[in-house]
C-alpha cells in the first residue's frame, strides 16, 4: 500500500489532467501519467488503477467537485459487504477503493451481456443493508452498478447521505422488468453508446421535475425500435458489429456472426 501511495503522489497527481465541466456529464480526462490506466468516469471523478496494484483502484474527484468527504463516511458506515468496495486509504481528493472486477449495467447493455434477475435481487439486498447502517440510497443508475459472475454490485456511493428521495433505482427496475427482460434479453440486443446517452438525457431532462414519466418511456421505446432496425439492417446485410469489453469493436461477415 505505501508504494501505491507514493505513486499517487510522485506519478499520478501531478501528471493527471480531468476536468468536470458540466455536473451532469462524466468528467473529461485529459492526460494519465503512464502506466496508469483508466477505468471509468463519473460525473464528479475519474476512476484509475495501476498495473502493479490491480486489486485496487484510486477515485479522484475533478477540481469543485463536492463529495468526496461524504463518500468516506459512507464507506465507513457501510463496513464490509460483499456487494460494495471498500475504501483502503483517504488522501487529499482522492480515496483508493478496492477494485470491483465488473462490468456496469450499462456497459452490458452496449455489449449485450445478459443481465440475470439475479444481479437486480443482490442490488436491492445490498441497498437494503445500506439502510440498515443508516443510509439513503441515492443516484443508483446503470453506470452505478456492476454484474460479476452474475452477481450484483454497488460501484458508487458518494451520495448515499442524501436523505432525499431518488427514484433512479426504482425506475431502473421498471426499466429492466418492462423492457429489458421481455425484449432486449431475449432479442439479445446490444445498445449502442448514443443510444445510452440518448436515454441518460432525456431522463435527466424529462423526469426531473416528476414531469411525463412516460415520456421516458418512450424514449426508451424509440431507442429500442432504432436498435432493432439497425440489427435487422446489419443482419439483412450479412455483417454484424461485435463489441469486446475493452471498448474496441470489430466487424465480422456471413456465418461468423451467427457466434
Ligand atoms: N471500486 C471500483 N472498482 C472498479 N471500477 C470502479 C470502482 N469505482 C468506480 N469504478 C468505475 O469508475 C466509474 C466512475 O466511478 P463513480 O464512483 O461512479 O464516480 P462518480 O462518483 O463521479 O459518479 C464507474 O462507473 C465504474 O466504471
Ligand atoms: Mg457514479
């Protein structure tokens, strides 16, 4: 642990460049020190790991980011629970987390990974335990959570002191029982990113305000229809696109596609 700090000090913080520049889109990476890797945004901190530390993970919150005290006093309610990290050190505006091996439920949606019920049920047991330790569960969305080995996990708990209501989860579910399950899953569907994005803006926009909950539903539906279309168009034309879980794609013909 105390090389990994070192390296935090000496390499990372002072050749990382992120930038937040709008509080609902994922922070901007500019520059990683190599051999740092990154492994995932948020709206308020970039998430990196080093090679030689690949059980953990260092979260640092973007410049006038809030939240990063909070996140600490969480982990230390939360304690030890195999659906959530555990914060391993504090340094100034960055914490290093035990890393969780998954993959978010909405990076399944864009490679078409199944979501098994089974990862909604651990999520729901492991909020239950959150409140059980005097938490509010809170911005619980697809970029939150991870599937591992079919099981669920809980990636992001900076806000779960906000006692206010947050609906995220609970429609996220919806989500999964109305749509996912019936059609996507079946359909093995894969949801390209601006599809996703398409999804994450109109619901921040359309439902903020309680304001035409159905109107997300359609918006679901129209990503869902364009999604179809251009499988079946893909398909039509003997070549599918196959996405691999380092982001990259890669494009096969004819028969390949059928595996
Ligand atoms: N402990 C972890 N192990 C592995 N990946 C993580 C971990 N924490 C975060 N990530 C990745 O980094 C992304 C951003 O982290 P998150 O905690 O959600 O940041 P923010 O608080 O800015 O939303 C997550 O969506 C996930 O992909
Ligand atoms: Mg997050």
């Amino acid at each position: 642990m105390n090389r990994l700090i070192e390296s935090i000090h000496q390499e990372l913080l002072p050749g990382l460049r992120i930038e937040s520049i709008t509080a609902h889109n994922p922070v901007e990476v500019h520059k990683i020190p190599s051999p740092w890797q990154l492994l995932g945004t948020g709206n308020y901190a970039a998430v990196v790991y080093h090679p030689d530390h690949p059980l953990q993970v260092v979260k640092i919150y973007a410049l006038g980011r809030p939240g990063f005290e909070e996140e600490l006093e969480v982990y230390l309610r939360l304690g030890s629970h195999p659906a959530f990290s555990e914060c391993l050190y504090a340094g100034e505006n960055f914490l290093v987390l035990k890393r969780l091996e998954g993959v978010t439920l909405y990076d399944c949606l864009h490679l078409g990974l199944r979501i098994p019920e089974r990862v909604i049920q651990d999520i729901d047991q492991a909020l239950d335990y959150a409140r059980g330790r005097g938490l509010y569960p809170h911005d619980v969305h697809g970029r939150n959570v991870m599937m591992l080995e079919g099981k669920g996990l809980v990636v992001d708990v900076s806000d779960f002191l906000h006692k206010e209501t947050c609906s995220k989860w609970n429609n996220l579910k919806r989500a999964y029982y109305w749509l996912y399950r019936p059609l996507f899953s079946p359909l093995r569907l894969r949801v390209p990113y601006f599809g996703l994005d398409i999804v994450r803006t109109s619901y921040r926009l359309l439902f903020k305000g309680k304001r035409m909950a159905n109107t997300v539903g359609v918006t679901m539906l129209l990503v869902l229809a364009a999604t179809i279309a251009i499988t079946q168009w893909q398909a039509q034309s003997s070549r599918c696109v196959r996405y691999v879980l380092d982001g990259s794609q890669k494009t096969l013909y004819g028969e390949d596609c059928k595996y």
